[in-house]
C-alpha cells in the first residue's frame, strides 16, 4: 500500500486514509450544517409552544416543526453517524476505506436529498410533519427526497461493511475489532433494517403522491413507517454508546471493564432494539396484544437491559482507570478529579447520565402497554425523545466533535472557554425541555399541537391545569438555554475550522488528545475491598431506585385515572 | 492464526466476529418478529361488507 494515501496523526498515531478522511469532514461538517437548520426551527417551534410568546402562526409551527424534525433526527443525526462509520472502520482499524467512489455518491445523494427536503418543506405545502403519516399528503419531491437520503446513507453502511472486509483481508489487525467498532457495527445493522423498511413504505408512498397508486393503508403505513422512524433512533444510540466507549478510552486510557460483556449487550441490540418501534401501535386497534406486549414489555426489556449494562461500564472502565491513575480515594474522588473543563468529557458524562435517568426510565414507562396510554401521543413522547436523540445523542456527538476538530480537521479549537461551559449550557437547557415537556404531556397536554387552548378550533374548550402553563413556559425559557448552547456549539466548531489555528501535518496539538491506559499493575488493589468500581456501584443504586419508584409512580397515576369501586 | 488455533475460537466469538452473520440476524430478526408478524395481523382483519 502507498504510505502516500495514510497520514498519521501526531497525537494519536491513529492512521487516516486520506479518502476516508476527506470523506469524514464532508459528511461532519454537512451534520453540524443540518443540526444548526434544524436548531434554527426548533427555536420556533419552542417559543411558540410558550403561550406567552406564541411566536409562529399554526401553517408556519407545523412547517418549522417538520423542517425542525427531519433536519435534526434524520439528517444531522445520519452525517454524523456516516462520519463515525469511516472512522470507526477505516481510522480504527488502520486500513483504506473500501470503494471511496460509492461512498462520495452516497453523500452526494444524501446531500441533494437533504437539500430537496428542506426546499420541499420551506415551499408550505409539505407540512406533514416527520411521521408523515399518511393519507396526509406531501408533494412528491418530499417522498423522493428521502428516499435519495436513505439510499445515500445506504451506500454508506455498504462502504463501512467492505471496509471490514479489507481490514480482515489485509490482517491490519488481529483478534476481534475493537469494541467502538463493534459498537459501529451494531449502528450499521441497525441502519440497513431501518433504511429497507424505510424503502418498502416511502417507495409505495411516493408512487401514490404521483397517482400510481390509489390508496395507502394508513396503520399498514404506521406499522412499516415505525421501523423506519423509531429505528433510525436506535442507529443514533449504538452510535452514542460506541462514542462514549471511544471517549472513556480517550480520555482516560479506560478499558472496557469486560469485553465479553459488552459485546453481549451489543447484541442484545441487534437482535431487540428495533422491536422497541411497536411502542407506537400500542393504541392502534389492527395489531393484537400478543403483537404488541412480545415486541415491547418483552423484547423490548432485553434492549433495556443491554443499556443498563453499557450503562455501568462505560463509567465503571472510566473509574476503574481513575482509580489505576491514583484517584483511588473514597466513593467519588475519581468523579470529582475527572476533568469537567474538558467538553469531551463533560458532554459525554452528561449525555450518559441524561440519556439514562431521563431518556431510558421514561422509555421503558412508554414500552409498557398499561401505563403507556397515560401519556400517548401527549409532550410526554417529545419530552422523552428529546432526553434521548438531544441530551444523549446529540450532546455525545458534540463532545466528540470537539476531540475530532484537532484530530481530523487539523485544527486549534477557538474560543475554549466557552467550549468547556457549552456542554452544561446545552445539557442544562435540554434537560429542562425534557422535563418540562414530559410535565406537560403528564397533564395530558397533546403533541404535534400549536395551540394548547385550541384557540380557532369552532368552539373546541378544553382547559388543562394550570400548571401545564407554567411547565410550558419553563420549556420555553428552557429551549432558549439549550439553543444558546447549540448556537455556541455550531459557533465554536465552524469557527475553529475557519480560523482556528492550522495544526501541520506532523504538529501536536498544544494539548493533550489522548491519554496513556494505565499500567496493568496499577489496577491491582483498586476499589474498596473486592469491589474495584464502588462509586458506580453507588450510581448504579440510585438509577434503580429512581427507576422503581418513577415506574410505579406511574402505575398510581393510571390507578387514579380509572378508580375502582 | 492456524487453523488449529481457530478452531479453539468459542462458537459465540466467531458470531460476535462474524459482521454478516450479524447482519442477517439484525435485519430478520425484527422482520419476523416486527414487520411480518404486524404485516399478517393486519392484512387478516375482515374487510367491512
């Protein structure tokens, strides 16, 4: 192989293919371009849920909803994950990137279908929101647009898995794959069911948009749309966990406490996550109860558990290798040591816990077919996404876009202060959104609504609590903290790659990317007598007991809601 | 590695290794259990008369 096509990085040593690298800045710096659209919508979209400020009229909320949807759980969410794809393959692994020709054309596809949505969108008459539940009709071009996306993205797991071949083939490592190409792997899987199933209902559906077809069957639509929709959340969450095994180890020289166990836990997700999608049917008369308690109280809870599991070690490897470093004191000294300046850090740590007390308990209160009808089709539903696609997801992005800036762009970050407060901003803003939204939907405030007094509905009265106005006011003084965040999130990276300070090839970076595993030696005695992770322990303790309790919390309110006697 | 030291390999970490094999179990796993069993469910409802 020509030395010629691999750079090796300074900091890391990592090699990068120089194709595969090209291609990495592309699709990351098309992600933070469609987060930044699609934050510029959600700003709307939240200050028109705050009756106070009731920003948009209901034809421009259900445009800026839509365009604020597609553009941030689809289109930044993909780039990104198509970014992490290469490097997890070809970085990782130390190989070239398998036929970088296709995977040029399944960007270029899913740029111009990108591009054509949120032309489609902005012209008004494709409002049909990201469910797109038919017979709600879009235009054509809107059906078509996806399908390009998808179909580009495709292109790109299909680049990742030839990737996998070369690196066997030419034995540019040995053994298994690490475990964050492992994780990337599941990503994959998980992509290619959601993109097929996203194929087998947009494809009718754009035929019928044309007039080919004269009828879509709309829960036949719900049930195959769901793979699609819901799966393409779970693409985001083996994502998120193989960025936060990528960042433990980066941070810390962690080692995942038990490979075995991990992988389990991956498989777990390959096998069940997907099933999660049924959650969406659960009131939806044509699916039978078998169908619907198997996919989600059942199946579902295996994917539960495989969170749980990522859940423990990923923060049990960063203790385990704090205590090795000699932050072995009491229950917390490892946590409190940790560097929180560090926004690679800080929002990977923030995204692990949000995802997992706000995002996974609500979750799981969803998946269960009794207490899911509390909150069906309430703010209860965006509230908990938002806990997992936003909170978990896009702020384990983050985080680790601001270690790729240096590493892959070559570039100084700017403005590092406001860097290391950017994650708390936006993790403290998002929170809120969560919450308040999930207060909001427990009240029985419904989603997809731009006017909770159903003002211009010919007569239709319903007052909720009072409360339910406050909590949407909160959610609104709660959007604009997380947009600042976001907003200084996008400022801080485009800024960095326009003017920060050009690193050349063989220059380090004034700080340190990459921090040494400790010694072997060093993780013997670690802990408190025989148990080496006591403080996640500790963590581990208060998620279940907040888990139980919030669980049957629930159960009295579904008591209250239907008395007995 | 020789072909005896592969064979050592536990059947479980061959899988694990196995990125194709998988594939097929991501993708029919929740065709069976999700698409296809929701697909039948729906297309037995009678139609109204």
């Amino acid at each position: 192989m020509d030395n010629q096509q691999f750079r090796v990085c300074p900091d890391t040593g990592l090699k990068f293919f120089r194709s595969a690298e090209a291609l990495m800045k592309a699709n990351a710096v098309a992600a933070v371009v469609f987060l930044l659209v699609g934050g510029i919508y959600g700003l709307g979209v939240g200050l028109t849920r705050w009756p106070a400020v009731h920003l948009l009229q209901a034809d421009q909320f259900y445009l800026a909803l839509t365009a604020h949807g597609i553009n941030v759980l689809l289109f930044w969410c993909i780039f990104f994950e198509i970014a992490v794809l290469y490097f997890c393959s070809s970085v990782l692994l130390g190989c070239r990137l398998a036929a970088p020709k296709v995977a040029w054309a399944g960007f270029a596809l899913m740029l111009i279908g990108a591009l054509m949505n949120n032309y489609v969108v902005l012209q008004g008459n494709a409002s049909v929101m990201f469910t797109s539940y038919a017979p709600m009709e879009a235009p054509p071009l809107f059906y078509l647009s996806l399908i390009l996306f998808a179909v580009g993205a495709l292109f790109g797991c299909f680049v990742f898995f030839g990737t996998l071949v070369i690196a066997k083939n030419e034995k540019t490592y040995e053994g298994s794959v690490p475990l964050v190409t492992f994780g990337a792997i599941t990503a994959a899987i998980i992509a290619v069911f959601t993109i097929v199933s996203g194929a087998i209902i947009l494809i009718p559906t754009l035929a019928w948009s044309v007039g080919l077809i004269s009828h879509i069957d709309s829960l036949m639509y719900r049930l195959v749309w769901w793979a699609f929709g819901h799966s393409s959340q779970q693409i985001n969450i083996a994502a998120q966990i193989a960025v936060w095994y990528a960042i433990a180890s980066i941070v810390f020289g962690a080692k995942p406490m038990s490979e075995k166990v991990s992988r389990m836990a991956f498989l777990l997700y390959i096998l069940f996550l997907q099933l999660a999608s049924a959650h969406h049917l659960l009131v939806d008369p044509g699916v039978s109860s078998e169908f619907k308690m198997f996919n989600t109280s059942y199946a579902m809870y295996l994917a539960v558990m495989a969170s749980m599991i990522h859940g423990l070690t990923v923060p049990g490897s960063i203790e385990a290798a704090q205590r090795a470093h000699g932050f072995n004191s009491g229950f917390f000294e490892w946590l409190r040591k940790a560097p929180w300046g560090n926004p690679t850090f800080s929002g990977m740590f923030i995204s692990l816990i949000g995802f997992g007390f706000l995002g996974g308990i609500t979750g799981v209160v969803m998946g269960a077919e009794q207490i899911n009808i509390i909150v069906h089709n309430t703010l209860y539903v965006p509230g908990h996404f938002h806990a997992t696609v936003v909170l978990g997801t896009t702020l384990a992005f983050m985080a680790f876009t601001y270690w790729l800036v240096p590493i892959l762009f070559r570039r100084e970050l700017i403005m590092k202060g406001l860097a290391s407060w950017q994650p708390y901003l936006f993790g403290l803003g998002m929170s809120g959104v969560a919450l308040f939204m999930m207060g909001a939907g427990t009240l029985g405030v419904p989603r997809r609504h731009y006017d909770i007094s159903f003002s211009g509905t010919g007569g239709i009265v319903h007052e909720f609590p009072a409360a339910a106005n406050t909590l949407m006011a909160l959610n609104g003084l709660s959007v604009l903290l997380a947009v600042i965040g976001g907003a200084s999130f996008c400022i801080i990276i485009v800024g960095s790659l326009l003017f920060g300070k050009k690193l050349g090839e063989n220059e380090k970076c004034s700080v340190s990317m990459i921090t040494a595993p400790p010694a072997e030696e060093a993780y013997e005695g670690i802990g408190k007598g025989p148990i080496t992770v006591p403080g996640t322990l500790v963590l581990a303790m208060i998620f279940f007991v907040s888990f139980a309790v919030y669980y049957f919390i629930n159960w009295k309110y579904l008591a209250e809601t239907w008395g007995i006697g | 590695m020789s072909e005896q030291d592969e064979d050592q390999i536990p059947m479980m970490q061959k899988l694990l290794d196995n990125p194709f094999i998988l594939l097929f179990l991501g993708v029919a796993t929740p065709s069976l259990l999700y698409l296809i069993w929701g697909i039948m469910e729906i297309v037995s409802i009678p139609l109204a008369k």
